[in-house]
C-alpha cells in the first residue's frame, strides 16, 4: 500500500470517487534496504465504499521515523503497535 495522506478531516475517497471517510485502524508495511516494518493499530481514515485508507501527514512522520529508528539499529523484520508522539 502506498502512503496516502490526507488534510482534510471530512473528505470523499479520492480512489472511488463515491465513499465518504470515516475514522478508524489500519495496519501499515514499510520497506526499505532490507527492513519490514509492520505498524499495526495505526489511526487513518478509511474510505467506507472501498476500504482505501488514509493516513494523515503527523502521522505518516511518525511512522517514517519509526522505520528510520528500525533500520538503524539493524532490525530485518518487525512488528509493532502505533505509539503516538509524545
């Protein structure tokens, strides 16, 4: 799944043209050089037509620094719960 990032609290689905997003959790891969990060537990809105998700931009910085964190200490493979920022 690619990262879609959203602005917008109240927003149709840009992918179906015909559902409405609502609040809710998704479970994002990451990939890159050699590490999977699996975030479960992520806030996003989901398209309630197709099930396309979005995730916001504070959110998406959050898990880029995560994976960032991940890679650098060597992991391959991980599984983690979405933590907020403090």
């Amino acid at each position: 799944m690619a990262l879609r990032i959203y602005e917008e609290k109240d927003m149709k689905c840009v992918i179906c043209k015909h559902g409405e997003t609502a609040d809710g959790f998704v479970t994002v891969t990451l990939e890159r050089e050699g590490l999977t990060l699996v975030v479960k537990k992520v806030p996003a809105r989901v398209c309630q037509n197709c099930g396309e998700e979005y995730i916001d931009d504070a959110v998406a910085s959050q898990l880029f620094r995560t994976a960032e964190e991940a890679a650098k200490s060597g992991a391959e493979f991980d599984v983690r719960h979405y933590l907020k920022a403090a």
